[in-house]
C-alpha cells in the first residue's frame, strides 16, 4: 500500500487515532482526532498526549499508553475526563520494531458518550421501574389512603429525588393536601382551588402540567411554591376509569426538565392512581362494614329490648290468665252452689204446693163434716 493510501485510510477512520512514541509524544493522528482538537494535524505533531488531551504536564493516571508500556501488550481502558468532555473507551496496542523492541502505540479512543448515555438511561429506567415495583408492593399492602399516600410520597422521592413531593385529593371543586415531603414544609397551602395554579390546572383538565422556571410561568398563580424556593414543577393527575382523583405534584429548587421524564412521571401517577382508589375503596368498605356493624349492634339492642318486654306482657298475660283460670274456678264453684241452692229452692217450692194441696184437703175435709 502506498504512503497516499495509508493516510487515506488511516484519515477515513471516524475514531480519534494517533501513533505514540515511548515518551508520549505524538507521530501521527488522523484528521478526526485533529477536528476534535481543533487543530491542525502537522500541530500536533511531537507534543505530548497528555498536554494536547488532557492539559497536564505529566502522563493521566491510569494512561492505557503507560499500562501498555508496562504490560507489552494491547490495553483498553475507560477514560473519562472532565477536560475532554467526554467518555473515551482507549486502546493503546503495541508497536515493535524489527528487533522486537517496543517503540510505542497505536492510540485508538472510541467516543462512548452514546453508550454511556445509553448505559445511564438504562440504569435510570432500571431505577425506575425497581421503585414502580416497590411502590405497588407497599401500596398494596396499604389498607387506608393515609398509608398509601405516605407509601407514594417515599416512592416518588426514591424514584426522582425531587426537593418537594405533594399528594391531593380532590374534593368537590377543592384539592385537599394529603401529605408533602418533607413533612416540615410550611410554606404549602393545605387547600386550593380546582383551576388555580399548576396543581389545580393538571387536577382541572386531567392533563400533566410542567414549568421549568416558575417565578416566570403566568399558570403559577400562588406564591406558596416561590416562598419555598422552588424553581421548577410537575402537576400530575392522579386518575382512575378516566377521572382525576387526585394531583401529584414533584418541585426542585434547581432547574430540571420534567418534561423529559414526562413518560415515566405519568406512569407512577397511574400507579399511585390505581392504589389509591384500591386504598379509598377497602376504606369505604372498612366504613360501611363499621356502620353496618353499627346498626346491626343497635337493632340487636332494640330487639332485645322489645324481647325483654314481650317477655314481661307474656309473663304478665300469665299472672292475668291464672287470676282468670282462678275466676272460673271461683265462679263455677259459685255456679254449682247457685244450681245447688236452685235445685233447694225448687224443691222447698215444690214442697210447698204440696203442703198447700194438703191444706186445702184438709181444709176441704174440715168443711165437708161441718156442713155434715
């Protein structure tokens, strides 16, 4: 291959390429390592890797060019230096001369910024999706709104290490404060219209609302968010079957975009949503079940009563039926000595006719021998 084509080649390759000698200095780079630097090719030439690369005055600790030296042998490493401004993944591979000595490197570094950020999200998404689990797995747990909402507040801060982190329910066309965190927050309104502010603009029309700066948002309406040193802020809808049953609102006090994890943030709302109308409905049940306990115990008590005195009148109706049974036996024992005293009667009247009869026989008697 010929010199022209060499350096074709050698230029072609998109990742940042040099040749290093054994004292650092550079022999050659290729065009993409000269655009990065923004200098000329032929500048570079005999300056040291570490003063053009890193702005020092001696090799970068851990320098694959130096571990190279050392090992004789290709060596890739990580580097990650805040004056590139970016992650290199480096490998430093041998050069040896005809008699084998080494006389320096092949400097290859591969921007990784793509992979790491990549890596980063995935971290990031892992990060997530661990305290979505957690957070269900405690939630559900939860048998009242007051435990949910401590549970979703201690997710959210885990999940997005916000500085603030409010939970409301809604209550007519009001939105109640269900807890912060921090708890010692004195600065939030524990009640605020529906349509005010950008809590209540997220709970009115059932739609995330993100401000990065909301000393500058005409939406931010009250000064409680202000006075606590917020600068930026997501309203989250809390929903469920469609309807806004709670907003969930995440601040820092430094500039942040929501926005960005706007599908992440609307997901744990969802969450939150789900476990929280699972919470208020085993309350309402836990309500229900108590009420119903509650006039179940005060029918069992009338009742009682009433059995107590139905059992008087059954007693009372007893002591009157034996006072009546009494009242028989006694007027039919007057009935037998009237029939007795009847039948005594009759019999003295009949008696009675008799000595009539007789005393007008002998009256009779007595008359005819007079008249004899």
């Amino acid at each position: 291959m010929s010199e022209e084509s060499w350096s074709n080649t050698f230029d072609a390759i998109t990742d940042l390429v040099s040749v290093l000698d054994r004292d650092f200095r550079i022999v050659r780079v290729n065009k993409a390592l000269a655009r990065f630097l923004h200098k000329n090719p032929k500048e570079l030439i005999g300056q040291h890797c570490y003063e053009v690369m890193h702005g020092r005055t001696s090799y970068w600790d851990g320098c694959p060019h130096n571990q190279m030296m050392k090992e004789k042998k290709a060596t890739t490493l990580v580097v990650d230096d805040p004056h590139i401004g970016i992650p290199l993944l480096i490998t430093a591979s041998p050069i040896f001369n005809s008699k084998g000595d080494l006389v320096g490197s092949v400097h290859v570094a591969k921007d990784i910024s793509t992979v790491r950020k990549i890596e980063d999200d995935l971290a990031i998404r892992n990060q997530q999706l661990e305290a979505l689990n957690k957070l269900t797995g405690q939630a559900i747990k939860s048998q009242s709104l007051k435990e949910v909402v401590q549970v979703a507040l201690d997710g959210v801060m885990g999940a997005c290490s916000p500085d603030l982190a409010l939970y409301y329910t809604i209550a007519d066309d009001w939105l109640i404060l269900q807890g912060a965190v921090p708890a010692e927050e004195q600065h939030i309104n524990e009640k605020k219209k529906v349509g005010t502010c950008l809590c209540g603009l997220a709970a009115e029309h059932g739609l995330s609302v993100f401000s990065e700066d909301i000393h500058c948002d005409d939406r931010c309406t009250l000064n409680e968010c202000k006075d606590a040193g917020v600068h930026s802020f997501a309203a989250l809808p809390i929903m469920h079957n469609n309807v806004v049953i709670g907003v969930l609102g995440i601040a820092s006090k430094t500039e942040k975009r929501y926005s960005d994890e706007r599908k992440f943030l609307e997901t744990l709302a969802a969450t939150i949503g789900i476990v929280s109308q699972n919470a208020m409905m085993i309350e309402k049940m836990k309500n229900e079940s108590e009420l119903l306990e509650q006039k179940v115990a005060e029918r069992t008590t009338e009742l009682t009563e009433k059995a107590k005195d139905l059992s008087r009148s059954q007693q009372d109706l007893q002591y009157l039926l034996a006072d009546v049974s009494e009242a028989k036996k006694e007027l039919e024992a007057k009935i037998v000595e009237i029939e007795r005293m009847n039948r005594i009667f009759v019999h003295r009247e009949l008696r009675m006719v008799e000595l009539k009869e007789k005393i007008m026989e002998l009256e009779q008697s007595r008359q005819d021998s007079a008249d004899n």
